[in-house]
C-alpha cells in the first residue's frame, strides 16, 4: 500500500511510520479501516473508500511522451500508449485498481500533463481530502 515503503512493523503489532521516508500521500490513512492514522496536524484520517480515491488523468495533447510518470510509479498502474510510434506515445492509466493516489506520477511530470483527479461523482468531503493532500504533497 505504502508507495515508498515507509511502512514497517509485524502484523497485529504496532506499526511504524519512518517520517523521513513518508511523502505525505495519505494512501494509509485513506486506507486503514479503524482511522488509526493521525495526519501532521494530530487529526484522525478517515477511511475513504478506494473507488472515490483521486486518479491520474493524461492530457494527451500535452504529453510528451517522455515516459516519466510511467517509470515513477510504483505499482505499475501507468503504461505507454502507441510506444512503437514515438511521435504518437502517451502515457495512460491502464491498471486502476493498483492506484494508490500517492502523486508520484503527477510529480515526476514537467510539462504538467498528468493530474490526479477524483471522481466526477464523488461526496465533497471525500473530494476535498485529496485537494489537502495535493497541496500538502
Ligand atoms: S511524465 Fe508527463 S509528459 Fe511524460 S509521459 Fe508522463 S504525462 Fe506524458
Ligand atoms: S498516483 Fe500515479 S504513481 Fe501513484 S500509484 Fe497511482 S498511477 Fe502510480
């Protein structure tokens, strides 16, 4: 779950948290079904359930095709459209359902072509919860 693998600890014990590791992307305290995760502020995350979670959006008429958030990710939710034609190559979310909304992809991008999003349909508050995390990130 954890992007950059902050996350250590044995199960049904505590975890641990390395904050020097942690980039801030929320995925856990999105995730953890008892809310016992507390953000910066000592604020309890509350669960978010995964099909209201933000995803990457290509814009195609800006990509380059350079291929970084493809490398970035670490889950392997991004792949390259049309790679055997350079001149046509986008980027693409083809594996969703690994997406952990952690803004790797969208970090690693220059011409700011890739953007997460949530769902167009998504309860306010559980929209907004995303739009902390992108300014905090
Ligand atoms: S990093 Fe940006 S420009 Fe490069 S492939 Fe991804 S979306 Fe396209
Ligand atoms: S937000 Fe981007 S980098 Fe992070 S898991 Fe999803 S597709 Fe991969």
């Amino acid at each position: 779950m954890c992007p950059v693998t902050a996350i250590t600890g044995v199960k049904k014990e505590f975890y641990f948290i390395d904050p020097k590791i942690c980039i801030d992307c929320g995925a856990c305290g999105r995730a953890c079904p008892y809310d016992a995760i507390f953000d910066t502020y000592g604020n309890a995350a509350e669960k978010v359930r995964r099909t209201e979670w933000a995803r990457p959006v290509v814009q195609e008429e800006i990509c380059s095709g350079c291929r970084y958030c493809v490398d970035s990710c670490p889950f392997e939710c991004l792949s390259m459209l049309d790679e055997d034609k350079p001149w046509m190559a986008v980027a693409s979310l083809t594996n969703p359902k690994a997406c952990v909304s952690c803004y790797l992809c969208e970090a690693s991008c220059d011409k700011g072509a890739i953007v997460l999003q949530p769902p167009k349909d998504v309860k306010p508050a559980a929209a907004a919860r995303f739009q902390k995390t992108a300014s905090a990130s």
